[in-house]
C-alpha cells in the first residue's frame, strides 16, 4: 500500500539536507487545505527527523511557531517556541511568557471565555506585513505530543495566541482571516513603528480600527 505522506517527507528530507526548508507563502493552496489528521504514517525516526526540520526551519526565519502546511505538508502537525521578550513592560502588557519548545499532533483549541486581546501578528507565509488579530486571551488546548501523550491544558496571554495561530493554520486559516485589515502595515516599515507600543491603541486610533 502506498504511503504518500512518507514519500512527501522522504522527498522533503532528502531535498532540505541539514538546512531550512522552503516555507510556502499566501496563494498556494496547501495553506488553505484542511489538513489531514496524522495517524502514525511516519517510523518514528522519520517523525523525528521531520520535526527536526520543522524547528531548523522556524528557529531559521525566525519565528515562534511552524504548521506542517508551510512546509508543504497537509497533515495535523506544528512545532511551537518562543524565548519571550527581553523587554519586562512589553512583556507584560502582552502577557508574553516563555513557551518551551513543543510538539503539537492533531490539537484542537477552545476559548475558555469570551475574553479576547487585539496585538499586531505576523506570519512566515505572509512576509512583510503585520495586522491586528483578536484573539481568545485563554484557551483550552487539546490533542498530543510527538510520543503520543495527551495534551489537556489551559495557556494564556502570548502562548495561547501562538498555539490559536498554529493551529488555525490546520484548518487553512490565516491570521489575515481574523485581522482587523485596517490595521494592515509593512513590516519593515510602519508595521515595526505600531506594533512597538505595548497595546496598539494609538494605531487603533489613527488607522480607525477598534481594539477588544
């Protein structure tokens, strides 16, 4: 019987060598594929070699998260990490903690309450811009690790933002799908200037969008 995910990451692998891989970028349809639940198609040096790359590839970007999606592969898999923000104010006016790096296989979220938080987002499949995203300020994450154990968990603050985006990309969402689009800015330009203020409410104010 074939495997095709195999063969994908085989492919994958071979072609990525000990480098990053290519990280696919708005257009191409695997971003917007619901993304197959992952069922053991992998041995588990093969899962482990693919979780590799999908960490050298996000810690490469860099970025705080990776879906198998942006690699080119349509199955329920992402890789998250953030070392925080070294600035204490920013970091706690977005309730950024330190998120260890971890595996996520199938997950599934649901909000805890109708909290929500608006900050500016990026991604690694939408270079060069950055909006604001209302998010869900706690969620309830469900689904498993690499080794097949339970994740059942609540997060809060920046960790639950980043575990919503990642798996919102399983379901082919992107974080423009949520975003305020009047908030919308480059970057490396204007994007930068807005999204260093703690709580974007002067950007709010002049680009006429509203915060949570």
């Amino acid at each position: 019987m074939t495997n095709p995910l195999r063969e994908q990451v085989l492919r994958l692998l071979a072609l990525a060598g000990d480098g990053p891989a290519p990280i696919t970028q708005a257009g191409d349809p695997v971003l917007r594929a619901v993304t197959r639940p992952y069922d053991g198609e992998l041995a588990d040096d093969e899962l482990a070699a693919l979780l590799e790359l999908m960490f050298v590839t996000m810690r490469a970007a860099p970025g705080v998260g990776l879906a198998a999606p942006q690699i080119g592969l349509s199955v329920a898999l992402a890789v998250v990490e953030d070392p925080g923000l070294g600035h204490p104010d920013l970091a706690a006016a977005r309730e950024r903690s330190p998120l260890a790096p971890r595996v996520l296989v199938n997950p599934a979220y649901t909000a805890v309450d109708d909290e929500r938080v608006g900050f500016y987002e990026g991604c690694l499949s939408v270079e060069g811009y950055t909006a604001v995203v209302a998010r869900y300020r706690s969620v309830h994450l469900t689904g498993a690790d690499e080794r097949g154990g339970a994740l059942d968990e609540v997060l809060t603050g920046w960790p639950a933002r980043i575990i919503q985006h990642e798996t919102d990309h399983l379901g082919g969402i992107l974080y423009l799908d949520k975003a305020e689009l009047r908030s919308l800015a480059a970057s490396a330009g204007w994007g930068g200037h807005w999204a260093s203020e703690p709580v974007p409410r002067t950007s709010a104010a002049e680009l006429g969008f509203r915060l949570p």
